[in-house]
C-alpha cells in the first residue's frame, strides 16, 4: 500500500489548519467570482415571476436533472455522509441508499403529474381542486419549515469546513464564516432568482461529480485498485470487522433498530416532498422533461454515492476514525482531510471549493423555495386575495428571500457541531410527514378534502416537530442539541414512523367527516390533466 509519509500525517493531526487557507480561500474565490457573472448574465431575464421563480420554464430535461442532482447533493452528502461511513461504516452508507432509492418515489409518483398540475409550488397542486386559503396557508408552513431543517444543516455544514479549513477552533469565528455564506446566498438569490440558481447547481453537480470521482480513483490507486484491500485496511485502521457489518450504530439495541426503519422511512418518502425538489419540476417546458429530469438524476445521484461507499472506507484507511473526530469540524471534516492526505493542499483547495460551491448552491436553492412559497402561496393568494400583480409578488418574495437568509445564518449559528447528514434526515422526516401524503391523497383519491390536507399537513407537521423536540436530538444525550438539559420523553432519534402513518390516517380521517364535499368536476379535470397534460401548459403559461 502506498501510503503518505507518516509526518503528514502528523501534521494533519496536530495542527488544527489543514493545508494552505490561501490556497483554498483563492480557489473557492475564484468560484465564488465565476458564478456571480453567471448570475448577473441570467438576471437580466428575470422581467415575470414566470422567470423569477421558474427559470422561464427554459431547461431541458438534461439540465435540469443536473440542477437536481446539484440540489440534492447537499453537504450532508459531501462531508456527512463520507464521514458517517468512514466512522460507521455499513450503517453510515445506509443514508446513501435511503436518498437513492427515495428517487424512485419521486419518479413513478409525482415527477409528471405534478409538472402537469402545478404552476410553481406544491400549493399549487393541493389547491386545484381543494379551497385555496386555508391549503396553502398549511402548505406555506409545512414549505417554510422543511427549508428550515434543510438550511441550518448547510449553514452548520459551511462552519464545520470552514473551521477545518482555516484552523478556526472557535465558535465567533465560524460563526463569522457562517454569516458570509449566508450574505452570498441572499445575493445568489436576489439578483439571479430561479435562472441564476439553476445554472450555479449546475456548475455545482458537474464540480462535485467530477472532484468526487477524482478522489475515487486516487483512494483504490493506493490499493492497486483492488476494493477487498480497500475494505480490509479499513478493517485494520478501525480495530474491528464490525465496521463492514450491520450494525455498528443502528443494531446496539432494539430502539436503535427501530430508530433505523424510522430514518429509512423518512430518507426514502421525504424526497418526493421535498419543496426545493418539487420545485424544480416547474422549471422545464413538459411533463416528459420533467420525466426526464428525475431519470438523469437518478444516473447522476446513483454515481456520485457509489463513489462516497469508497470515499468514506478511505477516509477511515487512511486517516482513521480518531483523527477525524479530533479534527475541527468532527465527523464531517473526512472528505477535506482525505482530499489532503490524497493531494496535499491543492486538492484540498480544489474540493474545499466544491463543498463551498455546494453549500452555496443548495442554501440558494432553498432560499428561493422558501420566499416562493411565502410570496405565491400567502401574500398573492391569501393577503392580496389573487389580485396582487408578478411585479409586486417578485417584490415580497426579493424581501422574504432577506428574512429567511438572516433566519438561516442565526439557525446555523445555533447548530454548529451538529452532524448535517442527520439534520437533513430531520429534514425529510418533516417532508415525508407534512407534505408526501397530502400530495399522493391529492393526485390519486376523489374523495380527498380541504380539512382532509390541512388536518394532513398540519398534524404531519405538528408531530413530526414535537416528536424530535423532545427526542434524544435534543436533549438527554452528550451529543444532543442541548447539552445538560434532559426534557426526551421520545426514545427515537428519527419521528418519522410514528409522524408518516398518522399523517396519512389524519388525511383520511380529516376527508371522511368533512361535510364539505369537494368539487366533481374539478377532481375529474385533475386526474384528466394529471395523466395526460391535456390544459396544463396553457394553465401554467397564463
């Protein structure tokens, strides 16, 4: 095996400052300069809300599929899930299964049909044949929360690279790379809305991609290529086979293993109610690129976890699971310190960039979500009561994008020295939750009502969020939220097999005593426009 010398090693243990902060401020500057004239090029589109909060409806199946895989290959998939792995192994690339195999929901499920329906968020849907206020008042929320989870992982996720980077042991430090991240994204998504967002996940996926599978190839190169010596100096480094089996960190105990199905619910039908996902399914001209889109994703996402399976072994070979949790930014610093151990400073400028890029990328992503969802959903529709103009609906959603930015960076603050791969399978506990069930009861059952979706979403919601309050997330543990407080009555760290279910029998339960029958007519158009696209790019254009 080769191997690097044993005083790099020292020095990437004992110096709290990997590589040259130069070095990896230059590049990731250059990144940062490259893609603001992408989006000031893309901004001068953006004259309808049409172009703010869709990109025009202008990218081909291809590209947007890129977007989506740029959106969804977050940091939580970068340094988290490379980290989960290189500690836990088996279990860790459990996560990269979950949201692989979630894609699949969201193709045979809801990709076409909501591009069909929808106009530009999932209130959209919901509201076609449902009464307008009081659904996307609870979609508006169930959208603004979601973001949330998924924002304070990124943001928690910039300060853990960044403290790893720079040598920053301090949290006023870190928290001062967390507010300039949040300043980039709210001009990311001020000046380049929906247009300039898309191409900067696009520019994001292809650098991570690429810079994942560079790292691929150097990590087997050390062991002649060969997986099985790979997977056996893991073994060796970690002091146990345990760490190719299962079990590691869901098989202590029988709440741990039903705490796994949990989070394998919330991975696998979280994804198809993701907003910042379904969102995107509005920025292509048709159904079938919408189709599309999700197919390329697949192939896309499918690789690039694949290539964390020998990233995260790597990361445990190679640098070991000690010097990984004693590094600055914990568990979620492997991929930087492998990248370093791989290719000295440069690499770890160049992969320090791609994780900026995609933190960056998916915060704006978002961001755009979350003002999108306010702007279109509450104040067009519910407070101006349909008569508010594109010009002034751009106009709240450029302000809201202001609110949730300072919201994110204070969030991040709060969350530093959370794993990001576990806050975003909070995430999608509360996707899964609030969102999923009303979607799939909207497209495919007739007798689904008003308070059917808002008992839905609300409770969803509700429970999915008090349940993880009061778990061991929290409070309770060393590695809780709340460190010395104790209030976790729930023994399980993932709510969604308890917040799922009850938010599809509050769906049905809601429907079948709502003495509010809804429209017939406006059911049968649904399920006409749905399966066919028959009157759905006319809807969407005008």
């Amino acid at each position: 095996m080769n191997i690097l010398t044993s005083s790099v090693l020292a020095a990437a243990a004992e110096s709290t400052k990997v590589g040259n902060p130069w070095v990896n401020i230059g590049i990731f500057g250059l990144f940062v300069g490259i893609t603001l004239i992408v989006v000031l090029k893309a901004s001068k589109n953006n004259k309808t809300a049409a172009d703010y909060y869709a990109g025009g409806r202008s990218f081909t199946g291809t590209q947007n599929g890129t977007a989506i895989a740029g959106d969804y290959l977050s940091a939580a998939s970068f340094l988290g899930i490379v980290g989960a792995i290189a500690i836990n192994g088996y279990d860790g690339f459990l996560y990269s299964i979950g949201f692989l195999v979630a894609w699949l929901v969201a193709l045979l499920l809801v990709a076409e049909l909501l591009r069909n329906t929808g106009k530009f968020t999932m209130a959209d849907v919901l509201s076609f044949r449902l009464r307008q206020r009081p659904v996307r008042i609870a979609a508006a929320i169930s959208t603004l929360a979601v973001c949330v989870f998924y924002l304070l992982a990124q943001m928690a996720g910039a300060g853990a690279l960044v403290s790893l980077l720079l040598g920053i042991d301090g949290k006023l430090g870190q928290s001062l790379v967390i507010v300039v991240v949040g300043a980039l994204m709210i001009m990311y998504v001020l000046i380049g809305g929906m247009k300039g967002t898309t191409w900067v996940q696009i520019i994001k996926a292809c650098l991570l991609i690429a810079g994942a599978f560079v790292m691929t190839i150097m990590v087997l190169a050390q062991f002649g290529f060969n997986f099985s010596a790979l997977l056996g100096a893991a073994v060796e480094s970690a002091g146990t086979p345990d760490i190719l089996n299962p079990g590691m960190q869901y098989g202590k105990s029988e709440t741990s293993k039903i705490d796994f199905i949990s989070l394998a619910l919330a991975l696998v039908l979280g994804t198809a109610g993701l907003p910042h996902v379904l969102m995107r399914f509005y920025t292509v001209p048709t159904a079938k690129e919408a189709r599309k889109s999700v197919v390329w994703a697949i192939w896309l996402i499918g690789g690039f976890y694949l290539f964390t399976l020998v990233l995260g072994y790597g990361a445990g070979a190679l640098i070991g699971a000690d010097k990984i949790k004693a590094a600055p930014g914990g568990v979620n610093s492997a991929a930087p310190l492998l990248a370093f151990e791989l290719g000295g400073p440069l690499l770890l400028g160049l992969i320090s960039a791609v994780a900026f890029a995609t933190i960056l990328a998916v915060v704006a992503g978002l961001t755009i979500t979350a003002a999108a969802s306010f702007a279109h959903d509450v104040y067009a529709s519910v407070i101006a009561k349909g008569k508010s103009t594109p010009e002034k609906e751009m106009k709240v959603a450029r302000r809201t994008v202001i609110v949730i930015g300072i919201f994110a960076i204070v969030g991040g603050i709060g969350a530093q020295g959370q794993n990001v791969a576990f806050l975003v399978a909070l995430a999608f506990a509360v996707a899964a939750s609030a969102n999923l069930p009303t979607i799939l009861y909207s497209l495919f059952w007739k007798k689904f009502t008003t308070q059917g979706a808002v008992w839905s979403m609300v409770g969803g919601l509700a429970s999915a969020i008090i349940l993880i309050v009061f778990s061991p997330v929290m409070s309770g543990l060393p590695t809780s939220m709340i460190v010395g407080a104790d209030f976790s009555i729930f023994p399980l760290s993932n709510p969604g097999i308890v917040s799922i279910p009850l938010a599809f029998f509050l769906g049905w339960l809601g429907s079948v005593l709502d003495k509010n029958t809804e429209d017939p007519i406006k059911s049968a158009e649904m399920e006409v426009r749905s399966l066919t696209g028959i009157g759905a790019e006319k809807a969407v254009d005008h």
